[in-house]
C-alpha cells in the first residue's frame, strides 16, 4: 500500500478530497455492510469511515494542524480498511440460520474455475475441436421452449451468458434506440389517448391469441411467466417461468431495452444462513412506454462462492456474476402496490400479492398495467415482504440492507412481529 503524501495545497484541495470520498462512499458502505452482516461491527467499520468524511469536510475549512489532522485520517482509513480485507480474505462469520452463526466460511474457487473451462470451451480455446457442437449441446439443454426442462448446471449458465453477452449487448444498445424512440412517441397526449383506449385492447388480446395458437406451445406470456388478472387490470408472474430456471446478472439488467423496458433498479445483498442474498427493486415503463409497472426479486449463491467472488452492484468485474432463484425454503410472501402519475396530473395504483396465487410465496413477483404515457420518475411502489417462514434473523438482514438507501423514499420498516418488512421505491 502506497504511503500518501503531504498534501500541499489549501483549503480547495483537501474540499476535493472529501467531495471524492463522498463519492466513493456508497461502495465503502456497501463492503462495510456486507462485513457487518456477517458478524462483525457494522457500525465500528461505518463509523471509521465516516469519520474521514467528516474530518476532511471540516478540514476544508481551515487550514490549522492540516499535516496532524491528514495523518490522522489516513490511520483512520486505513484500519478500516485492513478491517474490511482481513474479513474478506481470511474466512468470515455466518449469520443466523442453521449456521448458528458461529461458524466460519471460507473462500471456495472451484466453481469459477468450471466456469472459466466452459467458457474456455464455448470460445474453441485449449485446441478444442468440436466448438459449434458443443454450443449446440448447451442449447439444447437450456430448453428454451420450456423452461421447466433446462438440465444446465450453474456453471454451463454462467459461461453462456458470458459467451453471448458481447451480441446481448449489441442488442441492448440498439433496443436502446428503439425504447427511446417509442417512449418520446408516447410523451405526445395524442398518441398515449389512442393506445390508451383503442391499442392496448388490440395488443391485450393478440396476447390471448397467441396463448390460445395450436401451433405455439410456448408463447412469450408462458415463457415469460405473465399471467393477467382482470380484477386489477394488470399483469403478474407465476413460477416456472425462464427467469427462474435462469436466475439473475448485472448484464440482464444491460439487456432490457432490447425488451422495450426503461426503467430504474436498486440491488442490495446480505448474508444468512450460508447464503450471500441478492435484492433488487424495479420500476418504471415497459412495452416502450406503453405500460408501467415494478418487480420485486431475489435471489442467491452460497457464500463460499461469494467470498471467492465478491459482488459489488455496477461494478463492471460483477457483471456476470450469477445469483439463483432462491430456493422454496427462502421465498418470501410479496405485496407490491404500484402507484404513478400520468401526463395529466392523475394519480392512479395497482396491487398484486403472491398470497392470492401459487404456493404463497415466491422469488420474484412483476406487477404491470398497460398504460401509456407514464415516466418512470412519476412511479413510486411500497412492497411488504412477509418472511414469516424465514424467521426474524432474515428479515432484520434484508432490512437492513436497505438502511440509509438513497434511492429510497424512506428507510425500510419492519413490524412488531419482526418478520414484515416494508420498502418505500
């Protein structure tokens, strides 16, 4: 590590400084977060870091002890620092769950590495011959036409979604394009009234029409798992469906717009129970423009994978890195109530609960109505995670994960009985 040195200049300097740590913050909270979750001092860590923060803003006020006072905050950084890499290098403690909390969990690189020797093969790298068979092999077994047959390992998956990414991206951009074309196409009253009451019940029912098709046994509705409820007038998700068979990435999140969506997402992680836990919120416009709407997902991967590849949110090395649907065992009940405003001024929501359908529960839930017209910034949703049958250890972790979000309307609550846990987007 690099011994910094004097800084020589005044005020404006050191205020840089601290606007960078600013900046940087949010990650530093995020790793310092993670550490506390499993099972060391949170706030020790958090409070180190702030404290640099706040010694350099009040630094860049004046210039008296300036060489004592930068030499202190470095002392200061850098403990927590080392605190924050001894945790992630040398093993760490679990939480909760039938870990007990007390035991200890280290690195394991096995699965990278598989990963890695597929994706090897997919490029025809380490002289193989039968590439293109290979690839074909994969596909077959992603089972695409229904994806409650899909036989791929974790594995096969991720170094897929890494083989095809560069093209998925391509597609993004250009879906880009398109969803920004369509979305300005509806900003105009005109066009939203139109689709609003004529288009949208053209479109609804050329969904039925497909579904009902002889020759389509797997319709994009069935594929992608929407199934319409005509009391609320909307669209929600059932299991089975590609999402679940495949999980989740960054890069996904990158390839949205080739599907016509805009909208803005927030992604937390914590551990339990062996388990690092994956988060993520979304809301905003979908079909172009032509609907809105938000989901609510979890996922997970086991810690030992974790530790060997950590995880940080919008950090290009993470963008692969691949979480599972969560396991019945962890699935929480959703509530999810969408509210926006159109063009007009007019205030309107929406609601689903997986209570009403399935099983009760379920990884991931998308609440969507066909309504032209909304801007993403004008939806805000409240989701309320019933993790009753995962106890109050999982949901004290997954709310706090959300403490001191700054893309949410508030900070996340949670009830008397310690297993509801409600979050403001």
């Amino acid at each position: 590590m690099v011994k910094p040195t004097p800084l020589k200049s005044q005020s404006g300097q050191i205020g840089a400084a601290a606007r960078t740590l600013q900046s940087d913050y949010r990650k530093l909270e995020s790793i310092a977060s993670s550490v506390g979750s499993m099972g060391y001092s949170y706030g020790e860590v958090s409070e180190a870091i702030r404290a640099i923060i706040e010694q350099l803003t009040k630094e860049a006020e004046t210039t008296k002890d300036m060489e004592a006072a930068l030499e202190a905050i470095v002392k200061a950084y850098l403990a927590a620092e080392k605190k924050i890499l001894l945790c992630a290098f040398n093993g760490v403690k679990t939480s909760g769950g039938n870990n007990g909390g007390g035991s200890t969990v280290q690195p394991d690189y096995s699965y990278a590495n598989e990963v890695q020797d597929i994706l090897d093969r997919l490029n025809g790298k380490n002289g193989t011959i039968d590439q293109i068979t290979y690839i074909l092999e994969l596909i077959g077994k992603a089972s695409f036409l229904d994806p409650t047959e899909c036989t791929l390992t974790k594995a096969e998956k991720e170094a897929m979604l890494r083989f095809l990414g560069p093209l998925a991206d391509e597609l993004g951009e250009g879906g880009k394009k398109v969803t920004d074309y369509l979305i300005a196409f509806f900003s105009d009253p005109s066009h939203s009234d139109t689709f609003n009451s004529v288009g949208m019940n053209l479109l609804e029912r050329g969904l039925d029409l497909i579904g009902e098709c002889p020759f389509l046994n797997a319709p994009l509705p069935y594929l992608l798992g929407f199934t319409y409820n005509p009391d609320t007038d909307s669209y929600y998700t059932q299991e089975g469906c590609i999402q679940q068979q495949w999980g989740f990435c960054d890069a996904i999140d990158g390839w949205g717009p080739a599907l016509l969506m805009d909208l803005d997402t927030d992604v937390k992680t914590f551990t339990y129970d062996g388990q690092e836990f994956r988060v993520q919120l979304w809301k905003g416009s979908y079909g172009g423009g032509g609907s809105v709407g938000s989901e609510f997902a979890i996922y997970s991967r086991p810690e030992a994978e974790a530790l060997a590849n950590p995880y940080t949110w919008e950090d290009p090395g993470s963008k692969y890195i691949l979480f599972d649907a969560v396991d019945q065992q962890y699935q929480p009940q959703i509530y999810q109530e969408t509210s926006y405003t159109d063009m007009y001024g007019n205030s309107d929501s929406f609601s689903c609960d997986t209570r009403d359908y399935g099983d009760g529960d379920d990884y991931w839930n998308l609440n969507i109505r066909t309504q032209a017209g909304v801007d993403r910034d004008d939806v805000s949703v409240q989701y309320v995670i019933d993790c009753s049958q995962q106890g109050p250890e999982f949901a004290q972790a997954l709310c706090d994960s959300f403490q001191d979000d700054p893309l949410l309307v508030q900070d996340p609550t949670i009830d008397e009985t310690g297993t509801i846990v409600t979050i403001y987007y």
